[in-house]
C-alpha cells in the first residue's frame, strides 16, 4: 500500500549544486567582512563581541566549504580567512 519504486539511476544536479555552494561562500564572506567592518566602528562592546561572535560561526561554516571552492571563490575565502584572524 505504501511501497514505492525509488529510481536510483537519477544523478545528482551538480551544476545547481556549484550554484548553492557559491551563493554559500559569498553569503559567508560578505557577513564576515561586514560584521569585522561593523566591529571597527562601534563603540558598543555588545555589539562587538556578538560580531565577533557571529564571525567565528560564518568562518566555522566557510570552511566545510573551502574544499568546494573554486579560484575565485578561493580569493573571497582568503580575505575572510585574514578578517577572522584579526577578528580574533
């Protein structure tokens, strides 16, 4: 009654997978590099550390990423990578 066919000869859609991966990566970078922007330029020691927090957990992310990543993708990488280390 409840029995389906699963079709096992159905490949992954790779292209729509590079497409999410990159969107991820630049999405990661992008907070990292405004939140280290964000951190420069207040005065609110609360709103600095939840940054540098927020920082570490996008870089966390980033980097099971990295793998993935191709050349450019790679340089936005290494710009959030040397954000971090200053960020903490």
């Amino acid at each position: 009654m409840f029995e389906k066919t699963v079709n096992r000869s159905v490949q992954p859609d790779i292209a729509l997978y590079e497409r999410l991966t990159k969107a991820q990566i630049e999405n990661d970078c992008r907070i990292i590099l405004e939140s280290a922007r964000i951190m420069a330029h207040t005065s609110d020691f609360g709103v600095a550390e939840s940054r540098r927090k927020l920082i570490g957990e996008r870089y966390a992310h980033l980097m099971t990423l990295k793998p993935f990543a191709d050349r450019s993708q790679r340089a936005l990488i290494k710009d959030a990578e040397r954000v971090y280390r200053k960020a903490w």
